[in-house]
C-alpha cells in the first residue's frame, strides 16, 4: 500500500469508531515552550491529557506531522527519519485498553491485511517499588485475540513505559505517563545470530523485528514526593509510524522502498549510475534530508545559523556533501526544485569555493594544525574528509587529525548540553513558574502590539521555569522608551489581576474576534482560545491550549515583569527575553 492509502485507512477506521479527525499540528509549536519541533501526535494535546476539554471531544484520532532532530548524522539506516508522520488515535479518558487494543488488532489485520501470525506483543512487567502491577490485562485481551502466549512479551520501564521524558524515574513532578503495549512485526526470513544475544525477541536488533504501532494507557501521574498516582482521567494514546506501516504491507523493513522515498531514490540511481541496493546509505541520507527540510521549508522554517533554521541548513548541506560522493553532477537539482533548497546550495558551494581559498591560505609550511583545521569545519562547513581531501591537492601533507578530533568532541559535547537542555527545559514543564510566564507572553504581546502597531505578530516562542522569549516581526530595533513603556503596560495588566479565560467556538468566530494564531498553523473547525479579561472585552485573545493561570494576579508571587534584552535573530525579526522576578 502507498503511504496516502495507509493514512486513509487509518483516519476512516478511527473516524467509523466515534473519533474527531485533527488536522496535523504545525511543525513548529508556537504556543507549546517545550520544544524545537512538533515530534509526535500528543505533543499538542497534552494540556488535554491531563483532564482538560478538547473541543473535538473525547475521541480524537490524527496523522501528524513530526520531525526528530537527536540524532540526523544517523540516518542511514532503514528506519530512521528525520521527519515522518504518526498516525495517532487518543481516548481522553474514554474507553480504555477492552477497545484500543481489539481495534489496533482489527486495523493491522483487516484494513492493512497483515498476517496476524506475524504480530509480536509486548506488555509492561510491573514495578513493584512505585507500586504499578504487571500489566497482565493487556496480555489476556492480546491472548483472547488470537496471539499465542509465546509471542507475548513483558518487559521493563526502559522499553514498556512512556512518557514525554521516558522511564519514571526521569519524570518530573506533574508529568502524566503510564505503562505501554507494542506491537512488532516478524520478518521471517531473518535468522537471528549469537551476536544478538542468546535468544531472539521482539526488541532484539537482529533485524527480525520492527515495533509498528504502540499505545500507551496514560493513567499516571507523577507526584512533588517522586511517588505516582492515578491521573484524574484514564486515557489511551496510540502511535503508530506511517511510513514503517506502509513498509510493512510491502513485507520489507525499509521505509525507504515505501512511495514516500523510492522515487527520488530511483531517480538518484538513474543520474548516478549508482544502485541502491549496492550501498543504500548515501540514497536514504538525500532522500530523508531534502524530504524534511522541504516540509520545514513548506511551514516556514527557512535555513538559517540558529536553532530550526540551523537544522534546515545543516540538512541541505549533508545532502549536497553527500550528493557529490554519490557522483551526482547536477547536485541537488536532481531531486528538488524548491527554490529555498536550490538556493541554500549555491550559497554553500559558495561558501565551500572561499573555504578552498582559505585552506590554500592556511597550507604555508605543509602542514595544517588542528585549530585550522577546526576554523575550517566550524566558518565554513568544512567536513573533515573534505579538509584531508583537498588539504592533499594542495601539498599538505600533515593535518593534525587528533587535535581536530579532540576540539570537536569538546565542541558537540557543549551543543549536545544545549539541546538537552532546552528540550527538558520545556518538559519540566508543566509547572506554576512555566504557567505564569506563558501567561505573561500573552500580556507582552499584545503590549508589543499596543507600544509598536498591529504589524507585530509572533514568529517564535519558548518558555522555561526561567525566563520567556519571544520572536515577533517588527523592522527596527526597539528603543529603551518603548521597553519601558511595554514593561509598564504588563505590570499594570498583572496589578488589574484579569481573569484569564479559556473558550472554546468555532473557528470563524475566533477568527471574527481577531484571536491571534500560529503563524501558518492549520486549526479545526471548532477552537480553544484564551483571553486575558472577559471575552466581550479582552486585553488579548489567542488560539492557545494553555495552560494558564486563572487570574493575573497570580504572576505576581513570581515577582515584577521586566525585559532582560532585545535584539535582532533574522532581517525583520527582533526577539525580547523577560522574566518575572
Ligand atoms: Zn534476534
Ligand atoms: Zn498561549
């Protein structure tokens, strides 16, 4: 099956069991501080999971968009994307696992027609020390489903228990999670190896299996004392990759053979003579890059030196790099005609043709030390083999490998804590610090409006326990009178200790209302929206999904509202970083 007709069936299966179909979510979270990116279906649906509304109802079901950054310079192999999409069904606290595990069963084998004897389970083992029982329920209904008790397998929190920041004793305070059940699906033709481990299992990596959906019965809370409890409501969240579905109704492994991929990689084959099946890395690594950059590109997220335009950017040059040892000679053109894209790669040859010329510079004495070697790879983009490559042309003999690998590991070692950081930052992250200041964005944005005119839009956000920041469209530097006239306005908003209400109507109506929105966001038909003040005279009024405080005042415990900096991120973007203290 193409990936399209999975996806159908999968919203027309849900949609007949009583669901509301959600449009994708956009890849870039504006009013969610948790991350970079939108990386899986309950990501925006969080505030729900933990008990309140949605205005689709109860039973909600989507394919959403995602992109997962951790690990891009490991794509390559026949699973892993960087941008893929996840077919999602959800109970907020509705049925529970009596119907979600009969219906993901019925999906598998009746709408996408897998052979149930190749479905392998796995159940949560229990932990006795934070009192949660084994999770032999599940296990009985995949038993009265037909799937024979050998092909049941429990397994710790490390691989059967999820949460956003994954086994419970990762979780912080106030976080929702709850044991899972996967399911995998068996190739038969490959034999598992000693390498692998004594005996084969659903989670071994010889290759036997490959885990293709898992729902998650999301029924815990984790408590200020480390302790859980149960969470207000029991609900379900499912997860299932589309593209791994789709490879798996082809009877193969490789997501890349799914329509989503082949024909660029046959087209790839054909202008470079290369075959696929020969060495594929160099085919998948293109064909995953120009697919998710050109999505980012698709929702706004341009290449650029910072944070999501850095990841577009780092994208389209690993895939011209590896366009040209794959002996593509038109480069990029010959899969893509997005102009950003193409554009992007004139820039980087550009920038790589100046990086030659300085490499010539830095070849006096033969030899190129490790500093160099490392100004290179950092101004210009240079990857190390090319350093060696062109360093050779050049009558260098000697590069100073190890040093240049020694100021590297420094190097990601200090991004990786970055990214780490900002991502537990925001899953931390239901919490009252995070609350007051997500309310306080709302207030500075529209003070922002108020103070420098209607133009002002946000075009990013994120917000710690620390501190907020905010992206907004503005041309010019905004002077000190400005801030201080911005800083009064929100004071004084927090002084008048506003109701902040949270309504729920259609969309036209909000529209009508003039809520602020996502830049480029797609919304369903009926919306949540929040204002500061009563509705019928509000301060503000966006599309949100919350959380917030109920009343304005309450930013007060944190302390006063002041503007720590401003500056420019982008041409025609300024970013303003304030705290409540
Ligand atoms: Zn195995
Ligand atoms: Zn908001």
């Amino acid at each position: 099956m193409t990936t399209a007709e999975v996806r159908q069936k999968f919203l027309d299966f849900y949609a007949s069991k009583g669901h509301t179909i959600l449009p994708s979510a956009p890849l870039v979270p504006e009013n969610d501080p948790t991350t970079l990116f939108t990386s899986s279906g309950m990501q925006p649906l969080v505030p729900y999971l933990l008990g309140q509304p949605h205005p689709g109802g109860k039973r909600l079901a989507n394919a959403q968009k995602s992109v997962r950054t951790g690990d891009i310079d490991e794509i390559g192999d026949n699973r892993h994307l960087t941008f893929f999409e996840m077919l999602g069904n959800w109970s907020l606290g509705d049925y529970f696992k009596q119907e979600q595990l009969p219906w993901v069963y019925e999906f598998l084998t009746k709408e996408l027609k897998l052979d149930p004897e190749r479905l392998w389970v796995t159940c949560f083992e229990g932990d006795e020390a934070l009192g949660i029982p084994k999770d032999t329920e599940s296990a009985d209904i995949w038993k009265s489903l037909g799937i024979p008790e050998e092909r049941i397998h429990f397994y710790d929190a490390k691989k059967n228990w999820w949460s956003r920041s994954g086994t419970p004793e990762h979780m912080p305070a106030g976080e929702p999670g709850g044991p899972d059940s996967e399911v995998f699906f068996e190739f038969t033709d490959v034999t598992h190896t000693a390498a692998f481990g004594e005996t084969c299992h659903p989670n071994c990596d010889c290759g036997r299996f490959m885990e293709i959906g898992n729902s998650v019965f999301m029924e815990y809370i984790k408590k200020e004392d480390g302790s859980f409890a149960k969470l207000a409501q029991r609900n379900v969240d499912f997860g299932g990759g589309l593209e791994r579905l789709a490879a798996a109704t082809l009877n193969t492994d490789d997501v890349f053979v799914t329509d989503a991929f082949w024909p660029m990689i046959e087209k790839l084959q054909s202008v470079s003579g290369k075959t696929y099946a020969d060495d594929p890395k160099p085919f998948r690594i293109i064909a995953d890059h120009i697919r998710a950059a050109t999505e980012l590109i698709a929702q706004g997220v341009l290449p650029g030196n910072v944070e999501r335009g850095y990841v577009v950017r780092r994208l389209l040059r690993r895939a011209v790099r590896v366009c040209d040892t794959l002996g593509v000679q038109e480069g990029l053109h010959a899969v893509t005609a997005v102009p950003e894209i193409l554009r992007e790669e004139e820039q980087f040859r550009k920038t790589l043709e100046r990086g030659i010329k300085e490499l010539a510079r830095f070849a006096v004495g033969g030899s190129l030390s490790a500093q160099d070697a490392f100004q290179l790879f950092t101004t210009y983009g240079f990857p190390i083999e090319l350093i060696a490559e062109e360093a050779g042309t050049r009558g260098i003999k000697q590069i100073d490998m190890e040093g240049f690998k020694e100021l590297l590991k420094q190097h990601q070692a200090l991004s990786r804590a970055g990214s780490e950081q900002k991502f537990k930052g925001g899953l931390a992250d239901n919490s009252e610090k995070t609350t007051r200041l997500h309310t306080a964005h709302h207030l500075l944005l529209k003070a922002l409006q108020q103070v420098l005119g209607g133009h002002v839009h946000q075009r990013g956000s994120n917000i710690t326990q620390e501190r907020l920041r905010i992206d907004f469209s503005h041309p010019e530097k905004v002077t000190k009178e400005q801030l201080a006239e911005i800083e009064k306005i929100v004071n004084e908003k927090i002084q008048e200790d506003l109701p902040v209400v949270r309504t729920e109507m259609p969309l036209e109506e909000a529209e009508k209302l003039g809520a602020e929105h996502e830049f480029g966001a797609k919304y369903p038909a009926r919306v949540s929206v929040y204002s500061v003040g009563p509705l019928d005279s509000a301060f503000s009024i966006e599309f949100c999904g919350g959380p917030h405080v109920t009343h304005t005042g309450e930013l007060s415990t944190g302390g006063v509202f002041k503007i720590l900096k401003e500056e420019a991120v982008a041409q025609g973007i300024r970013r303003i970083k304030a705290v409540l203290e």
